[in-house]
C-alpha cells in the first residue's frame, strides 16, 4: 500500500504521453482527487479564519 502510494506521488510532476482516452481519464482523475482533498483540508482553516472574531 505504501509503495503504490509513493509510486503515484512520484509520477505525479512526470510529463507522460497518453495514447488513450483511458490514460488521459485515469490521469486526470487522480489530479481531481488530490484536488479534493487539498479542498477538504484547506476550506475548514480558511472558513475559521474567515469567521474569526477579533477580541
């Protein structure tokens, strides 16, 4: 599991030629993934951080 895992995040920066709509998919679903979960963490600290009241 956690070698599958440091294989993904390596491949991540690479520059790969997709020859098929079925790479470009599998590609571009991992990027949404990774979006995601950037959102799921950074909202909740900009949200408190928006709704913070000075005292």
């Amino acid at each position: 599991m956690l070698d599958s895992l440091m294989q993904f995040l390596a491949s991540i920066g690479e520059i790969k030629t997709l020859h098929t709509v079925v790479d470009y998919y599998t590609y571009v679903k991992g990027l949404e993934y990774l979006i995601c979960i950037g959102f799921f963490v950074g909202f909740p600290i900009f949200y408190r951080y928006i709704n913070k009241t000075s005292e």
